[in-house]
C-alpha cells in the first residue's frame, strides 16, 4: 500500500483476478480481515458454491444490438445492476481509504452505499462520489448520535439509509484469529470520531445473566427502533440484512422502501444459509416485480445477456438457468 500515482495491475482481464492479486498486495493480517467471514466461513463458502450450482442457457438468434444494462433504483436511474455494498475501515486497503471507492463509483455511474464506519467521513465520500449515493447506518446507543448522523447523510446529498438489521454481533474469522490480526490505531470510525462516548459503563451483569443476551445485545435493533428511526428521517430507508420471508413481509408492512438479502457477507451467523438460496423466498414473500473492477463485471453482464439473448435486464427469467453440470 503506498501513495504512489496508480496504474491497472498486469494480469488482469476478469473481476476475479483482483480477487487473486489480494494477497500479493495486502498485508496477511489485513488480508485475512478483510477476506473473511466469521468462524469456520462455512457461510462465505456458501455464498460463493451457491452461484456455481447454476448455469446459463444461450439462446439463439436474439436481437441485442440495442442492448443495455441501466435500470431505475430507489429513484437512482443506474448504468448496471451493481452496487458497491457498505464496506468498514476502508485504510485497510488502501491510504487514500473510501475516497478512492467514491471516485472509482462517480467515474463509472455507480451507486456507493457508504459505511457507518468508514476511515474517512461521510461528507468526504459525498465530494467525491457521484450522484447515487446511499449512507449505511448502524444504529447508535445514544439516539442523539443516531439523528446526528441522519441530518448529516440528508445534509451531503445522500438518496437512502441503508440501515444494517444483522450484524449487530460479529465474531472474527479464525483466519483472522490465526494471522494476529489488531486493528490498527489509525483505523478510527471517523464518522463517529466527533460522538462522545458514553462515560456510563455498561452495567454489570447479574449472576445467570448472558454476556450475549444481556450484555452485547443490549443495545442490538428492535422494531421499536426501526419506526423510530423512520420517523427521524426524510430520506427512504432500506432494511439490510433480510434472510426470512416473514421478516420480509414485515418490513414490508413497515414501510421499509427497500429489502437487501444478505448475511453480511458471511460475517454474520456461521453456518447460515447463502444469500442466493433465500433470495428467492424474499422475493415471493414481498411479491417485488473499484472503477476496472466495475467495468469489467458490467462487461462480463453484457456478454452473458447478449449470448442468452437478454437485451435487457428485464428480458431475464428463470428461463435462462438450468442446474450446472458437477465438475
């Protein structure tokens, strides 16, 4: 990691390749955080082996010159279906941290849903991404913080919250165990670097009391919580973190403008099913109708529809897959 005027690595000519080059440019320790799960990644292993269970059927003699990819989110009218997920601690992985994320997002009309706890704030993420922004929010102790952060995101122009609803528990990777991974000093939430803590501490736990139950999760989400905090913004918010149809259902009714089905990417609950499998459950419950790296996955989208005969996204159906041959 350096500060020296960048140029595209060699040997890249698929999104995976970056994937690969990781570990030659990241130390292991940061390597292994970033890179991880939680546990034994038994679900960041699911995530992944659930994409190759399918396949795509090429059709025929489609017409796809007039071909595209762009799509209306949120109000967001998009180049491609792809969105740079809220990632913590951006100077992991680079110096120039999330603001490098923000110019790679503005260059490729990409939407950046930015972190709570980014390394830089999210007033310099604003300056530097594009127009389709969201802010990712984590609920804090103190509400006062919470409805801080909301006119801060309403003030830099953000279109939605994001609002995390599952992982207000993690626990490290044990390949992150393994590799003597500290967070270093200079990995500061600096979006929360201005909120006092609390000089209360937390109250000790009675004998037969949980550090779970009734410590870590104490102050963890409620649906008290989530139609307080819809009622402290202007702005849309979206529920992350949906795995259940009836959770589904329920937020729906909530008035939630939008569902994200994720495991947090595997850092969640260990073991859990992957996000492909319990997308499609989501999706009937509620009856819903960096910059290379971008390029090249919108690349490799367009000349999969164009070899199935997908003009656009909406030309899409269950149609085009079939279960994949075992390897």
């Amino acid at each position: 990691m350096s500060d020296q005027p960048e140029r595209l690595p060699p040997g890249i000519a698929n999104a995976i390749d970056y994937e690969r080059l990781a570990p030659q440019v990241l130390p292991q320790g940061h390597h292994a955080y970033i890179a991880g799960g939680s546990g034994d990644d038994v679900t960041l292993r699911a995530n992944r082996a659930a994409f190759g269970r399918w396949a795509i059927v090429p059709r025929l003699l489609r017409d796809v010159r007039g071909g595209h990819s762009r799509l209306t989110l949120g109000g967001m009218a998009l180049a491609h279906p792809f969105l740079l997920a809220p990632v913590a601690h951006g100077r992991l992985a680079h110096p120039q941290a999330e603001r490098a994320t923000a110019r790679a997002a503005q260059a490729t009309g990409t939407c950046l849903v930015a972190s709570t706890l980014t390394s830089t704030t999210l007033e310099e993420i604003a300056a530097s991404a594009g127009p389709s922004r969201c802010f990712q929010l984590y609920l804090q102790e103190n509400r006062i913080h919470t409805l801080d952060l909301l006119r801060r995101a309403e003030t830099a122009g953000y279109h939605a919250i994001v609002l995390t609803l599952d992982a207000h528990l993690q626990l490290p990777s044990r390949s992150a165990l393994a590799s003597g991974f500290v967070m270093p000093r200079e990995c500061i939430a600096a979006n929360l670097a201005s909120y006092p803590q609390s000089s209360v501490p937390a109250p000790a736990l009675d004998a037969g009391e949980s550090r779970i139950f009734q410590g870590a999760m104490r102050h963890a989400p409620t649906w008290d919580d989530l139609r307080w905090l819809m009622q402290s913004t202007r702005l849309p918010v979206w529920a992350k973190g949906v795995a259940h149809p009836d959770d589904a259902r329920r937020l729906q009714d909530a008035g939630a403008a939008g569902l994200i089905v994720s495991n947090h990417g595997g850092r969640g609950l260990d073991g859990s099913p992957a996000t492909l499998a319990t997308l499609p459950g989501v999706r009937a419950a509620v009856a819903l109708g960096v910059a290379h790296m971008i390029q090249l996955l919108t690349e490799e989208l367009h000349a999969t529809m164009a070899q199935a005969g997908c003009a656009t996204l909406a030309d899409i159906t269950p149609d085009h897959l079939t279960a994949a041959l075992p390897c």
